[in-house]
C-alpha cells in the first residue's frame, strides 16, 4: 500500500490506513487543500469560481468523484461534472469552461487497486511545483475553511466533451480526413476496459475508418491486463490485429493520454515511436522545434534535425514537458511513453489528437505499417524498475553510481543519466509508484539490456 505526493498529482492504493494510502480522508483533505487555493484566487466576486471535474473507468472511480466533487462545494466551488471522461478531455474543458482549475480522478497507468487526483490550473495544465508544495502544506496542517450554508457551491453535469473533443481533432488543421477515409482501414482497439471505449471507436469512424473491432470495451475498471501500454501487455491484441487481418491496433492507457500501435503482422510500432512518427508529420508542414523529457529516445533528435529544427530534452513529468515547450517554442513534444502535446491544440499529452494526426501522416504512406515503421532509425529501449523499500536513501545510491562512472559524460537534472559512447542510461525515482526506474537506450537490443542489467546491479550493490 503506497500514497505518493509528486508533480503528478496525489497518487495512492484505495483501502488501508489514512496517510499511507488514498483514502476517504485523504481524498477530502487534498482535494479541501486545492479548493481552497484556487477559491482564493477568484477575483470576479460576483461569480463562484467553478472547478471541472473528470474521472476515467477504474473501480473507484465513482467512490473518490462522489468525495471530490461534494468536498469543492463544500469550499463554496461550484462543479461542472464530466463524469466518466479522459484526462486530456478534462483539461480542454477547463480552459473552454473559464474554471479556475480542474481535478481528474485517474491513477493513469496504474493498475486497477490505484487512483490519484491530478490537478489542473485554469489553463487545463498541471499545476506548478510551488502550487502542489502548497496542496501539501496546507493538508498536512489541515488549514482549511469551508463556506457557510448559504454559500454551498453548485454542480452542473456536462456529458457533451468527448463529442466536442473529437470535434476538435477533426476540425484541426493537419488532420486530413479525406486521405484516412481513402485507405478504408480496419483497426483494432484495446481499451482497457475504461473511457477509450466510450471516445477512441467514435473517433475513428469520425476519421472515416471502414471498421472498428473493439477489444476490453466495457467500462468496468476490471483491467483485462496490466493497464500499461507496453509489449508484454499487448499479446492479446497483437494476436486480434492477425486473426482479423486488420491493418493496425491501437492501445491507450485507462486516461486515454498514452498511445501506440500495433504493425499487421503483430509486431509493436514502438511507443517510443508514436512521438517521432507525429513530429515527423508536424514539422514536415511548420518549421519548429521539439521537446521530450530525457527517457525519451534519441529518434526524436535526429527526425527534427532533419527536418531543421532543434531538439530540447526535459525533465521527466508532463509539467517539466511543457514548460521546456513554451520556454524553445516547440511546435510539437511529448514522452516517450506514447504521450503526444500539440500546443495549439492544448498543453497535455492526447491520444485523440496523436491518433488524427498520425493516420494523417500514415495514410499518405500508401503501404503497411511494418514498412512505414522502417522510416525510421531502429533503436532499442530496455525499460526496467526496481521497487523501492522504506529508508532507501536514493540519493546517497545516486551519488555513488555518479562516482564510479565519473568519467562518463552524466546529467543530473533529473535523476542521473550517463552516457555511453552512443548509448546512454537513465535512472530516476519515479513520479506515480514507489520504484526506481531503468531505462537504457542502444542499436542493439542486447546492449541496452547488458547495460540496464548492470546499472540494476550497481542499484543493489549500494543499497
């Protein structure tokens, strides 16, 4: 049972004491210690401030909504409630609704005994380092005032964004409709059983695909498999993508910010490639510069060189993205974990928008994904983690790895990163789970693994 506080929201397993794991309480006291700094920021006092509210499929979904949403009017907020929804979904509907924040209730890539509450500010972005230390403070001290009875909040129900969202990819300028409706595709879908199934089928008949076979579509929170988009979870639907000679699958996280595809023979796209293809596509049509955090692979890099622009690497955590985004200018960026942000769509990673854009750019290809895959360069991340226990001291581990490869080229920005000729290693702690991770990158598949293995070795030797 864990509870983790990080730029990535308050993050923990449902059930178990308060302050070790998200409870009831906890859930309250976060949200109370959010509300009211975001009430306090409300100027206009002829109006109520107003805060959007979303949650993706998971079991608890409904449990820690009903706490949040009846905690804000509480504080005198009143809610707009979009109930079953996607996380970049909410934070366009903060921005378009005027809110003065946003809560999404999703623990992502988690599975399924987890849920987290990701905060948004009034641009629909994940609040700053200094705003979470203040959440923080204030639960921890619990200095929370809630309003009087006359001054309850309100809330509203609004069940229209995930139209009006695929309404916007459709009308966003790159996306070529046309062109995907030509290809008549025949797509599969994994949607972990959560919002994708009520949005991404949709989506995609929208785009003009011919068909749609939908796999773990009901909306249960009951995870078919690990919820991570990675290889080892997505057997079933490489397996589907064959048996129904379809030309692709697609799989999303349970929040619908993460995506990647399957080739028609089985074979894994590469998340790390659904960012480099999309950039590729972008900077084809506007000249610009690219951003994703350091885990990312190099691919990126040399696509936007190629295409005469520069490449930004950021810390890790969607915050740090966008922040180096706005800093270079990038027309484009993300993680590469599938996670797409196309600024002047908004500042969050999308899967909705990454898949308009990357059938745009596929469908021009005119043959098989396998060999559209080929166009780019073919390096190899070994992904890997290490749970942490209480009273590890990562950063005294961290400072002795430092030691022992200091003649390597090394960044500490975010965790420590050290390079090896043209391959590198990148250890951090993580944002969302008690873990470090592992993430090595090389030509060879084999390489990254032997390096990862021996960075993992290190890891257990100072510990």
């Amino acid at each position: 049972m864990a509870l983790i506080k990080s730029i990535s929201g308050i993050r923990g397993t449902i059930g178990g004491k308060p302050g070790d794991t998200l409870s009831p309480i906890d859930v309250v006291k976060f949200t109370a210690a959010f509300g009211s700094i975001l009430a306090e920021e409300h100027n206009n006092k002829t109006t109520s401030p107003k805060v959007v509210v979303g949650r993706d499929g998971r079991i608890s979904g409904s449990m820690v909504s009903s706490l949040v949403v009846n905690t804000l009017i509480g504080l005198g907020v009143d809610v707009v409630d979009l109930g079953l929804s996607t996380t970049p979904t909410v934070e366009i509907a903060t921005k378009k609704e005027g809110a003065i924040g946003g809560i999404i209730i999703t623990a992502s890539h988690n599975p399924k005994e987890w849920n987290a509450l990701k905060l948004l500010n009034s641009e629909g972005e994940f609040i700053s380092a200094a705003v979470g230390a203040e959440v923080l403070k204030r639960a921890a001290a619990e200095e929370l005032t809630f309003a009087p009875v006359d001054k309850l909040g309100t809330i509203a129900v609004d069940n229209t964004y995930l139209q009006k969202h695929i309404e916007l990819v459709l009308n966003y300028p790159l996306t070529n409709r046309e062109l995907i409706a030509q290809r008549q595709f025949k797509v599969v879908v994994d949607c972990i059983n959560s919002t994708g199934s009520m949005v991404i089928p949709d989506l995609l008949k929208a785009l003009g695909v011919e068909e749609v076979i939908v796999l773990n579509g009901e909306v249960n929170g009951k995870f078919a498999h690990n919820p991570e988009p990675l290889p080892e979870h997505l057997t079933a639907l490489s397996n589907e993508v064959v048996k129904q000679n379809a030309h692709f699958g697609i799989a999303v996280d349970p929040d619908v910010d993460r995506l990647c595809f399957v080739c028609e023979d089985g074979s894994m796209f590469g998340e790390e490639y659904t960012l480099v293809a999309i950039a590729d596509y972008v900077l084809s049509k506007r000249k610009g510069n690219t951003v994703s955090n350091m885990s990312s692979t190099k691919a990126l890099k040399e696509v936007t060189l190629k295409n005469g622009g520069n490449y930004y690497p950021s810390a890790v955590g969607e915050v740090n993205v966008v922040t180096k985004m706005k800093e270079k200018e990038a027309v484009i960026g993300g993680e590469g974990n599938g996670g797409i942000i196309v600024p002047d769509f908004h500042y969050g990673r999308d899967a909705l928008i990454g898949i308009g854009l990357f059938l745009s750019h596929y469908a021009a290809y005119g043959k098989g994904l396998k060999s559209f895959r080929g166009n780019y360069p073919d390096y190899f991340i070994s992904k890997n983690k290490i749970e942490l226990q209480k009273g590890f001291d990562v950063k005294a581990i961290f400072e002795s790895i430092q030691k022992k490869y200091k003649n390597n080229p090394i960044n500490t920005e975010d965790g420590l990163k050290i390079e090896f000729d043209n391959d590198w290693v990148h250890l951090r702690t993580s944002n969302t789970e008690p873990i470090i991770r592992i993430y090595a990158e090389s030509n060879f598949e084999t390489t990254a693994n032997n390096i990862a293995m021996r960075l993992m070795q290190d890891i257990r030797e100072f510990m």
